[in-house]
C-alpha cells in the first residue's frame, strides 16, 4: 500500500488506510486513528464502481459538517436545499448520513413516510418534483427507535444510499452530517473520492467550546482533502421577532467564527442570528426563508447562500 493513504499524522510504517491491516498493524499500536481505520471500508471496493456510476451524474457534491453536535447543521443543510431547489429547474438532493440522529425527515416534513423501491433502485422521498431526499429516518418502523449500530453497519447503509438510490442527475447534493470526525465521515470521503466531492461547509457557533472542535474538523477536511467551501457562524446573536432588536447569547470569548477562519485560512462565509421561528419552521418542515422573508436570519442566509452558489460557479 503506498504511503501516500497514510494520514498525516500516521506512524512511520502506517499500512495505509484501506490496507487489510488498518488499524490491525503493529505499527497502528498508540495511533490516535487505529480505531476509525480499523473500522473503515478497505479498498479495492467492488461496489465503487456501482457508486461511480450513480455520482457521475450529480455535478456538485456538499458535505455540511461540523465538529460539535448542536450548531445547526441539519437546519443549515434544510434551508440550503429548499433555497437551491427554489429554482424549478435546479435539481436537489439531500442525503441524511447521520445515522443515529436521523432529523432531516422532520425537517422536511416527511414524517411517516418510506423508501420505495423501483426497478432503477430505491427512490428518494420528494419534497417537490426537484428536491429528494433520503433518510435512515424513513427506513425506521417506528420514528422513536434507537439505532444502535456499530461502525461496518454504518458504513454499509452510507454506501446503500450511494449506490442503490436512484439520484437521477443532480445539480446538487447536499449531505447532512453527524458531528465529528468518525467512521461517517470517512465512510462517505471515501466512496466519493472518485468522483469527487464539490467542498464541505463548516458549521458552527460563536463560543470557543464550538471552535475547538470546528478547528479538528477543517484539520480533517485537510488531511482527507476535501475542500472547504468555507465556515457559517450559526446562533450569532438572538433576533427579536416583535422589535427586530439583537442580543448576545453566545458570546464569541475568541473573536468568534471570523477570527478563527482567519487564523485557520479558511473563508468565513458568514454569520446567522437566532431567530426562534428557525426552530419552528424545521418542526413543521416549512422553508424558513419563504416563510419569514424579512427576518434578518433570512437576510444572512440569503447572503451565505448567494456566495455559496457563486462560489460553485466558480
């Protein structure tokens, strides 16, 4: 195996990441990565070429991720797909790998329903002709079951969801993330690497209790290289809805998303402000940005959203 699928930080004699031995090896004794490399799909793959296939007609893939759970990110990825799939003509699809916190379904408000299959594949469930998604959520029998699965299992329903789904071709595909920076994560790096992975948009919150850990996430976007499309601040302050007025609830003790984008030589995409009936539209499963056209939440993701879209065209 060469050195080159050795991660950066692997010992001298790392047998590589999709060696038999990874995770196995002596070497691997006291690597701070044994346990995700061991549990991790080796390669050579034979479904990669089935995977190939049904990605090589989505043009641009989007992981949001974040290494803190409870930042926002299935709510980012819920108002980034109902505003691309705004266009009639855009074709969306959002796939849920957060196995064991499936909220994407809620969100969208497909509560209840369920994965049908065709002779093409399994069929994602539609918001609206140009916006599928696809869940654990509606493979579950009942919505309060817990799924208590081990890495290789996870693993198999990613790569499920990338080879027997029937995408159709996609403009984008949007991919909601567990927080962290485990076998997920490079689950779905890996059978993307092919065909390639647009960039991933990094989620997080003002506090330094968030950013240490959005720090150990773009270091994992590097050492994977997956590129960074940039970093959203999400809960910048609370928006009163009767007065419009702003207030600080999480207070960036370290300059806040900017100052650590900066430091990091990453784009900061920008800030998010509180605004309760974000919580209220992803429980009913409503778009936020239609249904609050003047919040100014709606006016910053707006702004994120336009530069994203610019920055893809690019």
């Amino acid at each position: 195996m060469p050195q080159a699928a050795a991660p950066e930080n692997a010992p001298e004699h790392c047998p590589g990441t999709e060696s038999e031995q990874a995770g196995k090896a002596s070497a691997c004794d006291g690597c701070p990565n044994q346990n995700v490399c061991a549990t991790a799909p080796k390669g050579p793959d034979p479904d990669l070429p089935l995977i190939n296939d049904r990605m090589g007609t989505v043009k641009h893939k989007i992981l949001v991720l974040s290494g803190k759970g409870g930042v926002g990110k299935s709510s980012f990825t819920t108002q980034l797909s109902f505003a691309l799939s705004h266009d009639d003509e855009t074709q969306v699809g959002v796939m849920d790998i957060d196995i064991c916190g499936p909220s994407i379904p809620k969100m969208f408000g497909l509560d209840g329903e369920q994965v049908h299959q065709s002779n093409s594949g399994w069929s994602p469930v539609y918001v609206t002709d140009n916006l599928g998604v696809m869940s654990i959520g509606f493979i579950l029998q009942d919505a309060d079951d817990a799924i208590i699965w081990r890495g290789p299992k996870k693993n198999g329903l990613i790569k499920q969801f990338l080879k027997d789904v029937d995408w159709g071709d996609l403009d984008f595909l949007v991919v909601d993330t567990p927080p962290g920076t485990s076998d997920e994560h490079l689950s779905v790096v890996q059978y993307l690497k092919e065909t390639g992975i647009t960039g991933a948009i990094l989620i997080t919150t003002p506090q330094e209790v968030a950013l240490q850990d959005v720090r150990k996430e773009i270091d994992f976007c590097r050492k994977v290289k997956v590129p960074i499309i940039g970093v959203v601040e999400n809960m910048a302050g609370f928006v009163c809805p009767s007065c419009k007025g702003e207030s600080v609830i999480f207070a960036p003790t370290t300059g806040g998303a900017k100052k650590m984008a900066a430091d990091m030589n990453v784009r900061f995409l920008g800030s998010i402000p509180l605004d309760p009936r974000i919580g209220k539209s992803c429980d009913q499963g409503v778009s936020f940005l239609e249904e609050y056209p003047d919040s100014p939440a709606t006016l910053a993701y707006q702004d994120i959203i336009a530069t994203v879209k610019k920055i893809l065209s690019e």
